[in-house]
C-alpha cells in the first residue's frame, strides 16, 4: 500500500518561490538562447536555491518545507524556465523579425501584446497533453527520465531521506550521481556505470540513509559555492561591458581571428555550460567547428563559392556551412526519431503476433478481438527491462529501475501476455480525466486562436489545427526520446514538422516560409513542453508528489513564464542590435534555412553537394551510435546534433565549452570526485552572467560609454 509522504503538496509560497527563481532562469535562459541557442530547465539548481531560501527563512515558517513541496517550487521554476524556447523568441520570432525577406511576407514584427498572445498561445498544450502520457511511460514502462532522477535524489539528500514513493531509501549507488542534466552527459573515457561504493559512507548509519561520497551531505557549503560562483561570473560580466574586448580573445592570433573568426570568448557561463554537456557533447562540437570553421569555411572562400566575407550570413561562407549543418541535424534527427518510433513495433511486434495467432488457433476470429482477462492476485515481480522472478535463485534487481516500487505481473495462463498492476498516487491526489479532456480541448484552441489573432490570414486556419495536431504526436516521440536518453530533440522534431509542412502547403503560396516557421514553433513547444516537464513528473513520482500540484504549479509557471518571456524578448531587442555582436541568433537562421530550404527556395552554389555527403555520413553515423547505445565506446561516435551546432555556433562559444567539458572530465574520471559541486559550480556561472547581464542592459540603454 502507498504511504503519503509528509508534507503539503501545493503552498501559495512555494509557488512565489518557484517564480522568483523561475525569473532568475528565465532571464538567463532568454540571454543565452539569443546567443547561442543554449537553454535548460536547471531543475537541479532551482530545487537548490529553493531549499536554500526557505532554510533561510526556517524560523519564520508555519510549517517546515518538506521535500513535496520542493518539488512544487522545482516544477514552477521550470515551467517558467523553457519559455524562452518554448514560445520561439530565441529561434522563430527573430527569424520572423529581422530574417524574412519582403517577397516571403516579412519581416514580420509584432506588437507587445501580440508578442504576449502568441506565446501564451504556445504555453498550454504541451503541459496538459504530459498528463496523459505520465502514466504510459512513467508509471507503465519506467523509463529513466535520467535528470527527474537526479533531482528527486537531489532532494531526497537535501531533505536527509530517501526519494522513493513507497518510503523505501534510495539507492546507495546512486546517491552521488547528480551529473546527468538535460543533454548528453555521458563521460567519453569511462563506462556509464562506473562504481565508487568503496568511496561512500553512509548519512545516519541506517537503510534509508543517502549514500555520500566522503561524508555527510552539505547543503550550505553548495549554496555557498552557488552564490560564490554565481557573484563571480556576475561580476565579470558586468566587466565585459566596459572591456568588451574580453569577449573576443585572439587566442590563435589575429589573423586567424579577424578573417577566420577563431577567437575564444572566455565567458564562465560558457564554461559552465560545456560542465553540465559533459565531455562527449563538447567534444563533438569542437570537432563540428574545426570541420566547420577550420575546414569547410577556408575551402569555400579560396574555391569561390563564398565571395563575400566569412562573417557574412548571405555571401560569406559562415551562411554557406549553416547549410551543412542543417543536413547533418536532419539526417540525425530523422534516423533519431525513426528509431525511437518504430522500436516499440519491432521489440513488441513478433510477441503480439505471436498472441494473436495463437488466440485464432485456440478460438478463431472471435477470440482475437475477445477482450483480455484482467489480472489476478500473486505472480511475478517486474523490475525494469531485464526483469527477475522473485522466486528464483539470485533475485538480482536490475541496474534501470533500482529506485523504482516494485509493480506486480498478474499470473496468467502460459498463452497470455502479462498484465501490469501499477502503483501509482492516489485519486485524490490525480488530475482527473475531465480536467485533462477540458484543458486539452482548450489549450488547442486557445493555440489555434492565438495563432490566428497574431497572424491573421497570413496562416490559414487549417494549417493551424493541423500544426496543433502534428504537435501532439511528435511530442510522444520527445518525451520518449527524453526519457531513454535524458536527449529532447525538439531540433529534429520542429525540422520534421517543417518538412511535413512543405510537403501540404504548395510552394506557390506566398506566405509558405511563414506558414512553415508557424507549424515548427508549434511543434518544437508541444514536445518541449510535454518531454521536459515529464522530468518534473519523474521527480514527484519518485518523492510521492501530488501528480495534480505538478501539474497546476506547471500551469502556473507556463502562464508567467509566457508573458515574462515577451517582455524579455522585446527588452533585449530594444536595446541591442539583432542580429549583432552580442546576439547573434544563430538558431534563427537554422529556422529561416531550414523553412527555404523544403520550401525550394534553393541553396547557395555547392552547397547542396557537401550538405548531401555530411547527411549520409552521418545517418550512418547516427546508425552505429543508436545500436551502440549504452555500450562504453558509444561516446567516441560523434553525435549529429552536437557536431551541427559546433558549426553553426562560432568557434568563440565551442571552445568555451569545451573548457567545460574537459573540466568535467577531469574532475568525474581523474579525481573522481562527486558531481554535486561541479554542477551546482556550473549553475552559479551560468546563472550569474545570465541575470547580471540586466544591469549590462541598464548600462547599454543608458549609453554608459565603453573602455
């Protein structure tokens, strides 16, 4: 029977916390978006400086802060936190703003009040549309959701209990592993499931006590850290408004840096950037910006093909390799999503053809389609993918769903498929089905008529609905992806979705390229919004939060986070120049490539040569790293997505990274050391530049004059 966890679920002060450092991320998130592309949730860092305020606040509390309700502030901080991305306004609408030609219905600006209907237009569906899903892939199929799990251990320690939903402990071996956030934080020189028992003790001496490696868990000495680094990398950026050339360091000289535009950018929000990707993500983008910009961009400027400057987006070469950057995401994403589309069908495809075959031999046509028995007491237990009859020898659980509580397979006759028998929150603890059914119906047609009051005739209705619908499929396959890889490919996904939309809209209308930017915004906030909130899910359901209190707080926090993020973006536009130095919008370009592009609007001369042979390299590529998956050697195959925006992205902003990455190499493979410091490191860095880059903005609107 499932025991309630201590604590209440939803508080009106968790969820004012959860905003204010919602708006500290979302602030940051919407800095570094219009740089480089770069955003996360930073669950981990939100449920820290949660903890942090309300233990600062402890002798002035009614009740103490338990670990459900760190869950709330954790959920209303994140929901608050993808919106930048979430609504397009580090991708679509400068594309939309400041890249569409005349003849293609642009450029297109909108008012602030449009600005705020379209993004809380894009806000709603994918929040509600994770509710459904939750049961299937959280509670059914269990699948990891690797940074939830980081986080509910995260604040398991915090609260000094175990992160499970049924009171049992966590377990040890897992305790320190806090590494893996949102992208691909896999070490390149070690295995994944490196073993450092020999270095834990345990807190308190008993079962349910959170293994820790060297002693007992410090929650100041992080928040400390966190404010240390977070006031360092503040202050240096506030250093690089008066020297700007700090941003620019000619590191290989300064020809290689004003023609070829190999310059480091020493930024510590970089660094702790490429520290959160881990060595194999930064790796690969180092390796996409030295064929990129080290390569490909020197090849097409001395063979022609480039004539204008390599800066240039229209005539120079740092446009053309855009371009190969692009076939590269493709062809990963669609080998990507492929696979993890069909691979339910192939794994489970012989066994249910199996079934039926049998059912028609054993009672004919009927009997197909005759309704499966439901489930009896006793039986086996399931654990993960690699699942172990209680009663044998061994009764070894396996390594996927240590944490998890043991559901049950109902003992059925030899030809019948087995049959879950769940535990899940209780009903009251739900969000009810007329709830889901409502808020569904209602988010899609609050998307559709957003779209429409901001657009007008430009999208057509039917395209609308069919960008909403397309959304909602494609976000299975993120949250999917997300929950095997801990890897959202909203980039892959909103490409989809694009190709989808040159293939019905004809490419006489002149407003294709608009409609097609529209549908990929669309799709891109549905499955980002469904995948990354399902990480907050993962969370309550492994600390026993109330499924309904995640899901209003992610209301909650979408809705704030929808209009912050409007009126962000119109700050930051106002006062810098974009695209510029500063922002430089590389995503957007991708966006308005990509919809010219399958719109055929043509490419620039040779590049449709070289984009075809990086397509095909890497979709064999993506091959043997999708079968290579969880094998130790995965990582030393480049990813396609990383690789593209290594190319994409100036060499200034990679080899920051890649600083990161190698320090996090050094610290998880040479020391072997704990991760929590060095995350929570790199959370302050990417924190501090990202919300002290407001007083920059005071600065550059006042016209403070630079050194």
């Amino acid at each position: 029977m499932r025991l309630l966890p201590e604590g209440r679920h939803f508080t009106v002060r968790g969820v004012v916390v959860g905003l204010l450092v919602g708006l500290v991320i979302c602030f940051s998130n919407m800095y570094f978006g219009l740089q480089t592309g770069w955003v996360s949730m930073m669950t981990m860092p939100a449920s820290l400086m949660g903890y942090g305020i309300f233990k600062g606040l402890a002798p002035h509390l009614k009740f103490p802060f338990s670990p459900v309700e760190n869950v709330l502030v954790q959920s209303v901080a994140g929901g608050m936190a993808i919106m930048p991305l979430g609504c397009g306004f580090v991708g679509v609408m400068p594309a939309m703003n400041y890249l569409l030609k005349s003849e293609e219905q642009g450029p297109v600006f909108l008012s602030l009040w449009k600005l705020i209907i379209w993004s809380l237009g894009l806000c709603y569906f994918g929040v509600v549309f994770a509710v459904p899903l939750r049961r299937q892939v959280i509670i059914k199929e269990q699948l990891k959701f690797p940074s939830g799990f980081s986080t509910a251990v995260l604040i398991g320690v915090l609260h000094g209990k175990g992160a499970s939903q049924n009171g049992a402990a966590l377990d040890p071996s897992k305790a320190a592993t806090f590494g893996s956030l949102a992208l691909e934080n896999r070490p390149l020189l070690e295995s994944e499931d490196r073993n450092d028992e020999d270095n834990r003790t345990l807190i308190g001496g008993d079962d349910e006590s959170i293994a820790e490696p060297g002693g007992k868990y410090s929650w100041g000495d992080n928040i400390r850290l966190l404010l240390i680094s977070f006031g360092v990398s503040g202050a240096y950026t506030i250093c690089t408004y008066f020297l700007p050339i700090l941003r620019q360091l000619p590191v290989f000289g300064a020809y290689a840096a004003s023609t070829w535009l190999w310059e480091l950018n020493p930024s510590l929000a970089y660094v702790g950037q490429g520290i959160i990707m881990g060595p194999a993500t930064t790796l690969h983008m180092l390796l996409g910006a030295v064929v990129g910009w080290g390569i490909l961009s020197p090849l097409a400027k001395y063979r022609g093909w480039t004539p204008g400057k390599v800066d240039d987006w229209e005539t120079g070469s740092k446009g053309w390799i855009v371009w190969i950057s692009l076939a590269i995401m493709l062809a990963d994403s669609v080998i990507s999503l492929g696979y993890i589309a069909f691979r339910p069908l192939v794994q489970q495809g012989p066994a249910f053809l199996a079934e039926t075959k049998l059912r028609f031999d054993q009672g004919g046509l009927m009997n197909v389609f005759r309704p499966r028995p439901g489930p009896r007491p006793g039986g086996y237990t399931a654990i993960g993918d690699d699942e172990t009859d209680p009663r044998s020898s061994s009764g070894q659980r396996s390594s996927s769903s240590e944490l998890l509580p043991s559901p049950t397979f109902a003992r059925r006759d030899d030809h019948d498929l087995r049959a879950w028998d769940y535990d899940d929150a209780p009903p009251e603890q739900q969000v009810g089905n007329k709830t889901v059914s409502f808020g569904l119906v209602s988010a899609i047609l609050v998307c559709v008529a957003s779209i429409h009051i901001t657009f007008g005739d430009l999208v057509p209705l039917y395209a609308n609905v069919i960008a909403v619908l397309m959304a909602l499929l494609l976000s299975i396959m993120g949250v999917r992806a997300l929950g095997e890889t801990d890897l959202n490919p909203v980039s892959g996904i909103s490409k989809l979705a694009q190709l989808f939309f040159a293939l019905i809209i004809p490419q006489s209308n002149k407003n294709s390229v608009l409609i097609n930017l529209v549908a990929g915004a669309v799709s891109e906030a549905g499955a980002l919004q469904a995948g990354d909130l399902m990480q907050d899910l993962k969370t309550g359901h492994l600390l026993g939060a109330a499924p309904s209190a995640q899901f209003w707080g992610q209301v909650i926090g979408a809705t704030v986070g929808a209009v912050v993020s409007a009126l962000i973006y119109r700050l930051y536009t106002a006062v810098y120049e974009v695209p510029g130095d500063l922002f430089q919008v590389p995503t957007a370009y991708v966006w308005i490539f990509t919809a010219r592009l399958v719109t055929g609007k043509g490419l620039p001369y040779m590049a449709k040569e070289w984009a075809i042979g990086a397509a095909v390299i890497f979709a064999v590529l993506t091959v043997i790293r999708t079968r290579a998956m969880g094998k130790s050697w995965q990582g030393y195959i480049p990813g396609g997505i990383a690789v593209a925006v290594g190319m994409y992205n100036v060499p200034s902003f990679t080899l920051a990274r890649t600083i990161g990455g190698l320090m996090n190499w050094y610290w998880r493979v040479h020391l072997r050391k704990e991760d929590t410091p060095l995350i929570v490191l790199a959370s302050g860095f990417i924190l501090g530049e990202g919300f002290l880059s407001i007083l920059n903005l005071l600065l550059q609107s006042a016209r403070v004059p630079h050194l």
